[in-house]
C-alpha cells in the first residue's frame, strides 16, 4: 500500500515524487520502458544535443569575412555518437534520482484494475492517490506505405543523414528537424496540410523563419495530403491529390503527437478522456476520486511541454503533503521553438493585441540597429514587446539566435508585473542579452 503511485517516470512524475517521499509519503514510480520519459531520452535533450553544432555553424556563417573565411561541415556520425554519450546515460541517473530519495521503483507495463490498485505482471499494488504520467505518442498516417515513414525517435537515432529528406508536417518537430538536416548537409522537403507552419507562434516571425530556411534550399510543398508512399528504384515515392508526386530517400512523419490513451486500464474505471487527452479538475484530478494525470497526456490549454509538466508534479506535491489546498495556478508559460534563428514567446501575442488597440500597444526592435546583435553580424533578429494600459509588460516574441535567453528574462518581469521603473533598478552585466534589451522594457 502506498500513499500515492505513478504510473510513468517523466517529469510530471519524478519532479513530484522525489518531494514527496521527502516530507514522508509512501511513493512509488512505475515505468516499463526508460526512466525520464519522452524527452529526457527520446526528445527534447536528443534533440538539443543535435541542434547545437547547427547553432554554432550558423553564427560562423554569419561571421564570414569578420574573423572567419570557412564554414565547418557538420559530421553527422560524430554527432550522433556524442547525442548517444550524452542521453545513453541520463535513464539511469534518473531511475538512481528517485531511488536516493526513498521512491519505490517499479519496473513493467502498469494497468488499473481498480480506483486505487494497479497490476504490474501478476503483482497488484494499491494506493490512496494513483497519478497518470501516461505522456504522448507520435501521431501516425494511415496511408499504403505506412511502413515507410519513421517518426521522431527514428530521426534521432539515424546512423547516417540521408541525401534527401522529406518530413511531413511544420509543427515543433518538423521544423526542428528541418532545420537540423539542413545544417547537416541534406536536400530537405516539408510537406503540409494546410498553408501556416508553426501555426502556435507570431506569423509575421514564422514567415521570415521559413524564407530563411528556404533561402538555404529547403523545400516547403503546401496544401498537400500524402496519400501513399511506394518504394521505387529511386528511393521513396511520395503521392498525394491533384497529381503531387515527391521522390525522398527518406520520411519522417512529424503530423504531430496524440495522448497516450490506450493500454493502460483507463477504460476500466472509465476515466474521462476526449481527443486531447485526460479530463481533469483545477485540482488535476480526474472524474474518478483519488486517480490524477499530469503533463502531456492531461487535457488543457497550457502548451504540453516539460516545464509544464514539472510545475504539476510540484503543485501535486504541495498539494499531497497538505501545503496547499488552492487549484492549480499557472504561470507565465515561455515556448520556444528550436530552429536557427529560434523563435521565442511568452504572455499575449501580439496579434491578439493588435485586436484590441485601446487595450494594448506593441512595439518592435530590429536587432540590425542593435550594436550587441552586430558583433555576431546577426541581421535578422527583431524583438516585439506587448504592454497594457499602464505601459507594464505582457507579453514578448523574439527571432534571434538569442530567443530563448531574451524571453527567459522577459518571462520574470511579465510574471512580476514589474514597472519600467522597477526594471530600471536591475543592473545587468554588460555587454549581455539582457543589458540589450532592459531599457526597451
């Protein structure tokens, strides 16, 4: 008998069950596949493992004739090798996390049987509070030829980089990848539905994103739906409406990600589940008393991220050890999407402000005046700040290299409602990001 069980180790788990054994609960972890979940070993610290020599050749790229005259090629077997030296470790050391800290680690495919017991094998465990980690699942066409498509974790585990490359979808993944393979020296197509990639973020950066990629001889096809993939002398062979015919040596199928809601038990307790995941209260609860769900697999405007999925963990701790009884109340959520140059945001678009001009006023950098942005040669990059009534700061999106460190920053003062004057307080180092960009605010 346990205090409270999980049913998956990802971060809406473990950053929850480590506190929680610590103040005293009887916790207990079970997972049947790699301790961390999707992006500790199949995601998001792969992937970043794989961008960043695209990062850095791309700012070599942007010195050339300021210091440097060549461009280092991206070894992609290298590369690979180092992403498995970096992520090959990381299950264990997060299986080891939680066994430090008191947690019961559970090994196999768990399924609920009862509102408060779970079966692992021929064992059954109960518990007063169960918390679902169930995660997402690559989201898979089902076309003739499905077999020919490889999702995110094949990508990241390639070998060697294909001369042409065709991903099907613009979403965070497709145009990550896009971007890496890029870099990586492949002849790279993307393929979409509809006509808006990265259709989450500020359009008007999203469009200078993909002239950038095009303008380094990526392909975007619009307004396709692949409707089969045959194999022919040449390689692959993509086929879709209106006569579209693609040849690529290889595909990946990047149409998104879906709750993982099957194999699980959930239809024995008749857990609420609609299409985009979970049901749950302000409490993460779910229609059955004592059962939770954390991260991606919960139904919810947030963005399904791993920050997010950290922040649930911790408030179920809080709220298990009796530090508080208040709904969950999130905060500012900063997004980013890894491509080269990144774009970056937090708070109110400023399309949605742009709705309502007696309410907001939105304001925009270009970095090419920016003297900090012109020691990297980076000409590109432009800042758009959204403020309210009272000139307090609400929202922020950057295309820069430097995105992530400029929202990361902005995310505090959105979050604290700090007044231009408050900030002015703040004395950063200098030269720095935020030096660049304080006074703005």
């Amino acid at each position: 008998m346990f205090d409270v069980l999980f049913i998956g180790s990802g971060q809406g788990a473990w950053n929850g069950a480590i506190p929680m054994s610590q103040a005293g609960l009887k916790v207990a972890v079970v997972e049947a596949g790699l301790f961390g979940g999707v992006c500790s070993n199949r995601g998001c610290n792969a992937k970043i493992t794989l961008d960043k020599p695209v990062e850095l050749v791309r700012n070599i790229e942007q010195l050339q004739g300021r210091g440097f005259d060549s461009v280092p090629a991206i070894n992609w077997p290298d590369l690979m090798a180092h992403k498995h030296e970096v992520i090959g470790r990381l299950a264990a050391s997060n299986e080891q996390k939680l066994v430090k800290a008191g947690v019961q680690v559970i090994k196999g495919h768990a399924i609920l049987t009862a509102a408060n017991t779970v079966t692992v094998g021929d064992t059954e465990y109960t518990a007063e509070k169960i918390v679902l980690v169930l995660g997402q699942l690559p989201h898979q066409l089902d076309i003739p030829g499905q077999a020919y498509l490889h999702d995110s974790t094949d990508f990241m585990a390639l070998t060697q980089m294909p001369q042409q490359i065709t991903i099907i979808g613009a979403g965070y993944v497709g145009m990550e990848f896009a971007s890496i393979a890029n870099a990586a020296g492949a002849k790279v197509n993307v393929v979409l539905r509809g006509h808006q990639p990265l259709h989450e973020f500020y359009q008007p950066y999203v469009d200078r994103l993909v002239v950038d990629l095009r303008e380094r001889g990526v392909k975007f096809f619009y307004d396709q739906q692949v409707e089969s993939v045959t194999e022919t002398d040449a390689g692959l062979l993509l086929r879709g409406a209106n006569q579209f015919a693609l040849e690529s040596d290889y595909i990946v199928d990047a149409t998104g990600r879906e709750p993982h809601l099957t194999d699980s038990g959930l239809e024995n307790l008749a857990i609420a589940t609609n299409q985009n995941g979970i049901e749950v209260d302000d409490h993460l609860q779910t229609n059955v008393p004592g059962i939770y769900a954390t991260g991606d697999v919960v139904d919810k405007t947030q963005p399904k991220i791993t920050p997010v999925a950290a922040f649930e963990s911790q408030y179920l701790a809080q709220l298990f050890t009796g530090q508080t009884t208040a709904p969950i109340d999130y905060p500012s959520i900063a997004t980013t999407v890894f491509t080269s140059p990144r774009i970056s945001q937090v708070g109110i678009s400023p399309t949605i402000a742009a709705q309502s001009p007696d309410q907001y006023t939105v304001e925009t950098f270009e970095y090419a005046a920016d003297w900090f942005h012109q020691v990297q040669n980076e000409t590109t990059g432009s800042l758009t700040l959204v403020f309210d009534q009272d000139h307090i700061l609400v929202g922020a999106v950057e295309f820069s290299n430097e995105a992530v460190d400029t929202i990361n920053g902005l995310l505090e003062i959105i979050e604290l409602r700090l007044t231009h004057d408050q900030v002015q307080r703040f004395i950063y180092t200098f030269p720095s990001t935020q030096h660049s960009y304080f006074r703005k605010v």
